[in-house]
C-alpha cells in the first residue's frame, strides 16, 4: 500500500486572544511522503498536538492528536473526506493501532461523532518509537492509512522539549467542515499529455440534409400559422392557400374528385366479380381497376391537404421554422417556398481558423465548445465527428472553415455563437491543470497548494495554453503537488478574512 503523507507538527499555548501561526520545526523524507512540523502558542500550560495529512485510495485522512505520551491517553479528531465528491464519511468503523515493537494497541468507534469526524483513544504503555495504522471500514471496504515512524514520549515536558520553532505566517487555513459544505476538490498534479490549441470561434448551423423548405403546390393567397422559431411536428399545419373562381375553390375540386372516386370506386366493385367469371374481358377490368386506383390516389391526397380554410401546407419533418418567406394575404404561385423548416437533432459546427494554422488543421483530433452562458462540452460530448478540416481557402477570406457535425444536446441552437478550442499535436509530460484551479489578479495568476488537511499556500504560476478545460503550467508547479481544483475561490476568500485558526481548531 503507498500512502501520501503530509505531517504538521505544532504545540498550542491558551490565553492569547491574537493567534499566530509559525512553520517550522524539522522536516524528514518518508517514501511517498512529504512531512512538515509546525508550531503555534501563547502563554500558559504548554500541550503538544500532532496533525497529519494521508490519502489512500479514494480517502483522505486528516488527523489532529494530542503528542503520545506514556501513560496519557491521546483522542484523536480524524477527518475522513471522500476525494470523489469530497464530502466527509458519515458512516463506518475506525480501528487505530499504535505498532511499538513488535507489539500493539488497538482502540475503535463505530462512527462518527459528527459528519467526516472519528474521535478514537489510545493511551501509549511505553515511551519509544512507533507507528499507527488507521483502518476504516464502510460498505465500499476497507482502507488503510499508516502514519510511519513517530515518537511516543515519556512525559509531556520531554513532548515539548522536543519541538522547535519558526514562523512562515503565510499558510492559509481552510478547514474541512469548511470544504465539506462547498464546491471542492483537489488533485495532485502529474506529468500526463497535453496538446496545442487553436483558440477560434464557431457558429451553430443546420445540417443542410436537415433543412426543409416547403412550397405551396397551387396557386392563391397564402395565410401564415407559424412563425421563425417555432417548434412544429411533422404533418402540423404551417399554411393555407386560399383560390378564387371554380379552379381555385378548393373545396369544390375535393367534392369532385370525391364524386370521382365513389364512382369509379363502385365500377370496380361491380365488375370485379364478372372479370372473375370471365364475363368481362382482362383488359376492360384493368381499365377499370386502375382508374379506381388513381382517383382513390387523388381523392385521399386532396383529402389531407384540404380543409374548410384552403389548401393545406403542412411540416414534412419535425423540427423548426427557421424561415418564413411570405406574408400573410400575399398571392403566391405554385411551386413557390412558403417555409423553412430545420430538424436539430443534428448540427453544424463551423469553426474558423487563420491560414497561418492551416498546417496544423490536419491534426485536429478534438474541439472543446463554451457558450456565452459558460457551459462547456467536448466534442465527444456531443457525440460528433470532425466533418471537414481541409477545406480550400477562398480567396476573399483570410480564414478557413473547420465543420464538425454534433449531435443537439439541448443548450444548441442554430445561429448562436461559441467560443472553440480546436485540439491537435500532442505533447507530452505537460504540467496540467483544470481551469477551474487559476484564479486572477490584476494580470497575474494564482493556484492554491494544498500543504496540510486544512492549511494551503497561494502559489504563482504561469499558464500556458488551454483548450477550455484544462491550462497547461509552464512554470510555478512541481510534481506531486496537490492543488485546489474547485473552490479556490472560496480559499481566496479564507486568505482575505484576515485572522483565522491555523491549526489546532475544536470539533
């Protein structure tokens, strides 16, 4: 089992209404571990308080523990955090074992005093060296936490005696029942693969197989029932035509066929079972048959294109209006569009980009999207394909078009604007980050590092290139650092409220 270890250790003196925190004490390399002490006073009986900071799995373990000394028993307030949602435990079984020679204590608690807060005790038989194991177990299993080597005093004075001071004064505190009730997350920042960006615009447009326009198929004034941006079902009326004189009512023309139907309808019945007596010659029954076929053709298609009103123009496809190309009263002839109509299920995304970056169009692999309200989606989120991206540049622009065809994922809409970041030409090893970590002041860029359970340092990076979701680091981040990647803001925050617990606060 590896562990990430982050140890403070810090002595607390009551008494003082202002609070200092100094860093200092002694450090020490543990393998997958970075240990710290800390130490933090005033003027009256001295206690010693241990914090250490472990991640294991999908848990953090936050642990602040009076310094072991032989004889005197030590609670411990251990802050477990789900890293996922980091949202603290609020059921399970906590074991802490404290190993000294070969041989070991064990104490537990079913759960937590409070949300994410575990409070077993030990009292240590022996002073030495030794270690502790935290074992917690919930219905997704067990994990464990091992603290490493530390000291088990022979008496508090000797526990105080031990420790050093100094002070740094610029961590800033955080506390988990703070992070709990917010938006937070952390990660630890490693070598992984980025890519170049080419930070352009698109515009959201109708797939042209998508795009409907419907014509009136007779002559007359036109009623409009629609109008641009509504939605509409497929077969939902859009039009009425309206004709004058007896070739333009088109009522009379559907009582006609009508009569044309029921009669060649009842000629068919009649000599149907004479042509199956042969009574009737094959020939004079195929005239008959398909003249019944073709006014019943005629009939039933006037039928649902003529209504008390008119002639009825009706959406042949579910989906938009996206056009209306006449105006209520106007005369119009046959064959003339009367609508547009647009499915958007699928779109078109057209980006475009500078011919200085036509070399690297063909390596796009990827786009992010961000709307003006800030939502962001990839490309694969919108189940889309890169459509074209080598495209022949036209001498009257100085841009080029890249076109992906995506799916409509609700937020889209023909016509609306976006911000893109077309991805292409990997890199590798990059010092990555989410976006969401940066925050800005007055042209400088900060991150949050996490040094301890609820103490962070402000850090000064410098970003590189991003492609909407995350920013590459070119320089201020090492790797294995663990960062704020939601909810700096809120640490900003903590740092502006001036004086606050450091260390040592009461659950």
């Amino acid at each position: 089992m590896k562990y990430i270890i982050i140890v403070s250790l810090f002595f607390v003196l009551g008494g003082c209404n202002s609070r200092q925190t100094s860093q200092g004490g002694h450090t020490h390399d543990v393998v997958g571990a970075n240990t710290e002490a800390g130490a933090e006073h005033s003027h009256n009986d001295e206690s010693v308080t241990l914090s250490y900071t472990l991640f294991s799995g999908p848990l953090e373990l936050f642990v602040e523990f009076p310094a072991l000394v032989a004889g005197q028993t030590s609670v411990f307030a251990a802050h477990f955090t789900d890293l996922a949602t980091y949202r603290p435990l609020t059921s399970g079984k906590l074991t802490v074992s404290l190993i000294q020679g070969g041989k070991g204590l064990r104490s537990s608690v079913d759960g937590p005093t409070s949300p994410g807060i575990f409070k077993p005790a030990l009292q240590p038989k022996d002073a030495g060296k030794g270690s502790l194991i935290f074992e917690i177990e919930t219905e997704k299993g067990k994990t464990t936490f091992n603290t490493g080597e530390l000291e088990i005093y022979a008496n508090a004075s000797e526990a105080t005696k031990s420790q050093v001071e100094s002070a740094t004064g610029n961590e800033i505190t955080f506390l988990k029942e703070q992070a709990w009730k917010t938006d937070f997350a952390t990660s630890v920042i490693v070598p992984e693969s980025f890519h170049s960006v080419i930070h352009t615009s698109a515009m959201v447009k109708n797939q042209p197989e998508a795009e409907f326009s419907v014509s009136s198929q007779v002559d007359g004034n036109v009623r409009i029932s629609v109008v641009p941006g509504q939605a509409v079902a497929k077969g939902e009326l859009l039009a009425f035509v309206t004709g004058s004189g007896v070739d333009g009512n088109f009522t009379v023309r559907l009582e006609q066929s009508r009569i044309d139907f029921e009669k060649s309808k009842a000629d068919y019945l009649r000599v149907k079972p004479l042509a199956e007596k042969q009574v009737v010659a094959s020939k004079d029954f195929l005239t008959v048959k398909n003249r019944y076929q073709q006014d019943s053709v005629s009939y039933y298609q006037l039928a649902n294109t003529v209504g008390l009103s008119g002639f009825k123009i009706v959406s042949p496809a579910s989906g938009f209006v996206t056009a209306v190309n006449v105006t209520n009263g106007q005369f119009i002839n046959s064959g003339q569009p009367v609508a547009t109509v647009s499915k958007q299920e699928q779109l078109l995304l057209e980006a475009y980009i500078n011919q200085s970056d036509h070399a690297k169009a063909g390596g796009i692999f990827e786009a992010n999207f961000k709307t003006s309200g800030g939502n962001i989606f990839s490309l694969g989120d919108l189940n889309g394909t890169i459509k074209s991206k080598s495209a022949v540049i036209d001498g009257n622009f100085t841009r080029f078009p890249v076109l992906f065809s995506v799916k409509n994922n609700g937020i889209l809409s023909r016509g609306m604007f976006l911000e893109a970041f077309l991805l292409t030409g990997k890199k590798e090893n990059a010092l990555v980050a989410p976006l969401t970590a940066l925050t800005e002041e007055q042209g400088f860029y900060y991150v949050y590092v996490q040094k301890g359970g609820e103490s962070f340092i402000k850090r000064q990076v410098e970003p590189g290139a991003n492609d909407g979701l995350r920013v590459e680091i070119n320089s201020g981040l090492s790797v294995g650092e663990r960062i704020v990647t939601k909810g700096a803001f809120q640490v900003k925050l903590a740092a502006m409220a001036g004086e606050l617990p450091l260390h040592g606060h009461t659950h």
